[in-house]
C-alpha cells in the first residue's frame, strides 16, 4: 500500500484516538477530522479524502457497533489493517479531585474499556460522540466534577490534567482499524 501522501479521514476530532493512529501511520498524510465513520467514508467516496482509518474491534469492548453496516454499504475497498495501543487517561480541569469527579464523559468504546475505574469512583457515565470531543467540550465548559476518558495528547490539546493515568481495564488494550480506499492498491 502506497503510503506516500494525501489526505486520510478518520471520525473523531484532534486528539481522538483515531487521529493519533493516522498520524503515527501515515505520517505523510494530512489527517481530516470527520463527525462520523460514515462521514470518514463519504470523504473518500467523494474524493476528499485518498483513505479513511476507521476502527472495527478494541481488544476490550469488542466490535464497533456501527462499523460492520458501514463496511457492507461502502464499495470502498479494505487495503489493510493496523493495530494501535489504546491508553486511557482520566482528564479533569485543572485543579480538579479525583475523589470530586461524579461524571466521566467519553466515546461509548471507550467507557466500556475501563469499567472498573468507574465503578471504583461510583462516577455516572455519560457518552458522547468522541473522546477527544469529551475532552474539547470540557475545557470549554470547566467542572470540576466532570472528567473526561481520552488520551493523553488530547488533554494537553485541550489544556486538561490528567487525574489518573492508564485506566484502562486491561493494560494490553488496543484497537484494530481498517485502511480504506476507493481501489485496491497496484500490486
């Protein structure tokens, strides 16, 4: 596969997960954000974007709901498959309390990938559209009794601490995303 410029789509906004995963993998592509997996599939199919990355399965929470309808609708095509290490950080305010936080906000996936945390803070969870959304939306309305689940590079995007680092229910989590194109790549 070609990995020698262009512009990949992924769903998410900075900092989300899946644009750490484009960056780290087509480092030579120009990364645009899009709402949702299917807007990250209609840039490609409209020519806007040359490839999408779009997630399928986390080792933890399982498949991506919306992912396998998406998959069956598209005549993209699947040039291949990466797999990147999910490390989740709990993100408050700065100055917030661990021991104050009564909300965690975050992509569905990714509540469901560090259950036990939020048991143990007996937190209410409340899921958004994307981790790296929750983080945004939190540096713009500040609580310190919201946090947000995301990684750590959209806390230092969105001027966030980090409350506890790593919070994932299993260390090994990761997920596994697929490359799409409008045509296979020449052999």
């Amino acid at each position: 596969m070609s990995e020698g410029g262009g512009v990949i789509a992924y769903q998410g906004e900075p900092g989300a997960f899946s644009h750490e995963a484009c960056l780290a993998f087509f480092p030579d592509y120009e990364p645009r954000a899009c709402a949702t997996f299917q807007g990250a599939v209609d840039a490609v199919e409209r020519r806007m974007a040359d490839l999408a990355l779009l997630p399928v399965e986390n080792s933890i929470a399982g498949p991506v709901p919306e992912m396998e309808a998406i998959l069956r609708a598209t005549d993209l095509k699947i040039l291949g498959e990466r797999t990147w290490p999910i490390r989740l950080q709990l993100l408050g305010v700065p100055g917030a309390e661990l021991e104050h936080v009564r909300v965690v906000r975050s992509h569905p996936m990714a509540l469901k990938q560090c259950t036990r945390l939020l048991a143990d803070l007996g937190a209410k969870a409340e899921p958004v559209h994307d981790t790296a959304g929750a983080a945004r939306a939190l540096s713009q309305a500040p609580d310190p009794h919201v946090a947000a689940v995301a990684s750590a590079k959209a806390g230092q995007l969105y001027g966030l601490q980090v409350l506890r680092a790593n919070i994932e229910d299993v260390h090994s989590n990761a997920t596994r995303f697929v490359v799409l194109a409008r045509e296979q790549a020449p052999a």
